[in-house]
C-alpha cells in the first residue's frame, strides 16, 4: 500500500534470537538492498569530528569508537516483490529488525545521548537485561554461532547492495564492533571497505545533497518528503512504490511506529481542499532536524508544517513567475486571478526538486553524525552546539495574525521514533523511492541513475563526498584480510 499507517518492526535479543534466527537470516539473503543503522552511546567533542583534514577526522572517529559503544542496530530488508513487473506501481517488502546489543567491555555513555534516547522511547532496562553481548575489535576465537558479531559478518559478505545514512560514523562502528580493530590509517580503512562493499555501499544524505538536491537532508525530513511525494505519484497513476508488511503487528516482540500522513495533506492531494500552512515553522529545525532550544520552542517541529511552507512558497513564486511571464507576452489578464498565496493542484503535485529555488547545494555542514542529533547529525542526539546553515534554503515562516492561524504555541512533535530500525527503516524507503524517481512506467528497474553515487559518503563541511576507492599506493589491513577470508568461507 502506498498510503502505509505504520511500520512494524521485530525486536531482537538474547532470550528470542534462538527463534528469529532463521527469519532474519532469509530475509537478509532474500532482499536486494539492505539498510542499516546504528545507535550509540555518545559522539564526545563533535568538533574533532569536523577536523579539516580528513586524517585527523579519522584519527578521532577511531578514539570514539574505541571508547563509546553501539547499543542498538537497526536492519531493514528490502525485497521487490517482481523485479520485471512494468506497471507504475512496484510492491516492496521491507523487513525490519532492531537488535538491541551491550558491549562487554568498557564503554562511555554521554548524558545527553541517554536523555535523548529515553525521549525517543529507547528501552535501556532491555538493553542492559537481553542486549546481545559483544567484543570490540577482532574476533575472539569462542564466538557463538549466532551472535551479533556473526550476523552482522552475514550481511556485509551476503553480496547485497548496503543503505546508510551519513555513513562514516556507522561504517566506522561497523568495523571496529563488529569485524574488526580499525586500521590505523584512513587509507587502509578506504582499501579494506572497498573490498567489503564490492557490491554497492549508497549514503541517502549523499543522494539528497547530490542528486536531488533537496532543500534539507537529515533522515526525518527525507524519509515524510519522499513518503508524501509516493503518495501523489501513487494519486497520479504514476511511478510510485507500494509497501507489503510481513510481520504480524500481534506477535511478541514486535513493535509498531506510527508514520501515518496528515488527513489534511491526503484531503489537498484528493483535490477537496488545499494544502496552506498551519503554523509557524522553526527555521533551524526545517533546516538541521533539530533545535537548540528543544520543547521550549514556540514554532513547529511538525515535518508537515516544514514541507508545506516550502511547497506554498515554491507555488507563490511559480505563481509569481507566470504571471510575470504573461505580461511579458502581453496577456493583460490571463494570470491575474492568481493571488500570491495561492496554489494550484499542478503546483502543489510537483517534487520539490523540479524548481530552481529547491535545486540550491544543500549545505555539506548539515550532518547526521557530525552535529548534534540523529536526524542531522550523530546518536547523541540533542547537545552541542548547531551547524551553520550554509546554503540550505529558507522556510518561510506565516504571519501568525494571518487569519485561521493560532497564536498559541503548539505543541512540537516529530515523525516516528529514534529506534535504530524504524531508521533502517525510513533509510531503506527513501532509497527505494530514489530507485524509481523520474523513471516512467515500463522503463528498467535497477540502480543506473544512482551508479554515480556508489561508494560515495557524506562529509559534513566539504564540498565533495570522500569516495571509497583503494588508492595503488595503500595496501588492506591484516585484520582485515584474515576476516574476510573467514567471511568468503562460509558463503
């Protein structure tokens, strides 16, 4: 279904692993990509992770890694239901499993990041209690048959296509948790990842900077643009995708997040009303995904208001265009009962990045791991100071005197959850959406639109995205070679 209410996903842990096991194996070897996500227990000082250069970028991110821990990843499946079908509407079948794990050994765990996880419905009494137990570094030589360390080698050696958001961080913990002792260089961890993702690595925050070019790029916001524009494409008989879910909602251990879009939104879509906003939008959360000043902001953190501020400015200066366009042509009165808040069914069913005002370079400034929060920047989620803006573009902001606008402050809410697999979750359908995006019906299916953006992450602060490439001069890490000669034995 295009119009999908929620997400189910299946909790993971010591006392049911036993039972999910031989589900969660199928479903990794059955998908055609898979999207991970991981939540930690901090980032520490997020200005070392912005250093300029990118050696003592990686010099830092080997420390945190080292001294912080993964508590919980987040792995969603997805499989198309008929590669070949040519129809307009493509069925996909997500999967998605939040693993909850605890490291066995010492480990950092920052204040902000638990206030933040806890806000966000982060059960840490199950973590601690079932958390899947683990070693840092390289394997120990009594790992259990099913263990995390075992699944996670079971994913990156199954030859799928693998889906992060602002993946440095992720791929660093990956490594250094769950495969093995981080090399000591920045060149040998490129060599040894473009052996590992031979078969595709894709950064969604690389695909909205880059490809689409939308005006902002932390996973939230990603995640209701594309979920809204599906279902218009869906309403439009055009490319879109439609969502089949497995899991029973009724089962034990299964959680359900609820996603589902604003009945104002689907009303306008219908053509039965139109879509204006509601209320005033915080700029710095439209921008970041986040804001400094947390509940005690008087503006919106509604992903609803942010999207339908810019899709009324987009259509007010569409608006703005044609009937500048008309006067130029001599019409004396074609466009001029097009009002400057108006918007037109046309205006209001075209993507975001078909303007010129929406095709700006997202700022590089604005990231996932690098910044203060999960959305648009790390797994601490809520503390340090915020990114510039750079050249993201402004949401305009209503005039709360407007009329039918209340000037009590509402109260701010954001889309679903911080659990690492309904982010897997919302990283997967964003890729998904990307696959199909500006392919009319009946062309192939596949990923040459993207190919460009293979093996290509985000840097937060640089112009260009660090592109995993063996240079000839770097050689793979030891470690590295020993594990992933055990992995190939084993497919």
């Amino acid at each position: 279904m295009a119009d999908f209410k929620a997400v189910c996903m299946q909790e993971v842990h010591s006392e049911n692993l036993e039972k999910i096991w031989p589900a969660l194996i199928a479903a990794i070897d059955n998908s055609e990509f898979i999207a991970l996500d991981l939540e930690l227990s901090g980032l520490g000082n997020r200005r070392k992770l912005m250093a300029f250069t990118m050696e003592d970028r990686y010099k830092n991110l080997v420390h945190i890694v080292q001294t912080r821990a993964v508590i919980s990843v987040g792995i969603s499946c997805f499989r198309r239901m008929d590669p070949t079908a040519c129809g307009p509407c493509q069925q996909w079948v997500p999967q998605t499993f939040d693993v909850s794990v605890l490291c066995d050994e010492e480990y950092t765990v920052e204040p902000g990041s638990l206030k933040f996880l806890t806000g966000h419905g982060f059960d840490f009494n199950t973590q601690y209690a079932k958390g899947l137990p683990f070693k840092r570094g390289n394997d120990q030589g009594n790992e259990a048959p099913k263990s995390i360390r075992s699944l996670v080698g079971r994913v990156l050696s199954c030859g799928r296509p693998l889906v992060l958001h602002n993946a440095l961080v992720d791929l660093a913990f990956l490594y250094g948790s769950f495969y093995a002792a981080l090399p000591p260089t920045l060149e040998k961890f490129i060599a040894d990842l473009s052996v590992i993702f031979h078969t595709g690595l894709y950064d969604t925050k690389c695909l909205a900077e880059y490809h689409l070019r939308l005006p902002a790029s932390y996973l939230s916001y990603l995640f209701r643009h594309s979920q809204r524009q599906n279902y218009k494409e869906h309403l439009a008989e055009r490319r879109n995708l439609s969502l089949l879910f497995v899991t029973n909602p009724s089962s034990h251990d299964v959680s359900v997040v609820k996603c589902k879009l604003r009945s104002a939104f689907t009303a306008a879509c219908a053509g039965s009303t139109e879509v204006t906003p509601s209320r005033t939008v915080c700029r710095q959360y439209a921008s970041h995904g986040f804001c400094q000043r947390s509940d005690q902001c008087p503006e919106s953190h509604d992903l609803d208001d942010v999207i339908d501020a810019e899709d009324a400015e987009r259509a007010r200066k569409t608006n703005k265009r044609k009937r500048r366009a008309a006067r130029r042509a001599g019409g004396d009165g074609a466009n001029k009962d097009l009002s400057d808040g108006e918007i037109s069914s046309s205006d209001c069913d075209s993507d975001c990045s078909d303007e010129p005002e929406a095709k700006k370079t997202c700022s590089p400034d604005v990231g996932k791991k690098s910044s203060p929060d999960k959305d648009d920047a790390a797994k601490n989620k809520n503390g340090a100071s915020a990114p510039k803006d750079g050249a993201s573009a402004p949401v305009p902001q209503p005039n709360p005197s407007s009329a039918g606008m209340s000037t009590k402050p509402p109260r701010n809410w954001c889309i679903g959850s911080h659990r690492a697999g309904f982010d897997a979750f919302m990283t997967g359908f964003f890729f998904a959406w990307c696959l199909h995006k500006g392919q009319p019906a009946g062309s192939p299916d596949g990923y040459p639109s993207i190919a460009e953006y293979r093996n290509k992450v985000a840097l937060s602060g640089k112009p260009q995205p660090l592109q995993l490439v063996k240079s000839h001069y770097a050689a793979h890490s030891p470690q590295h070679i020993a594990k992933w000669a055990k992995l190939m034995e084993n497919v």
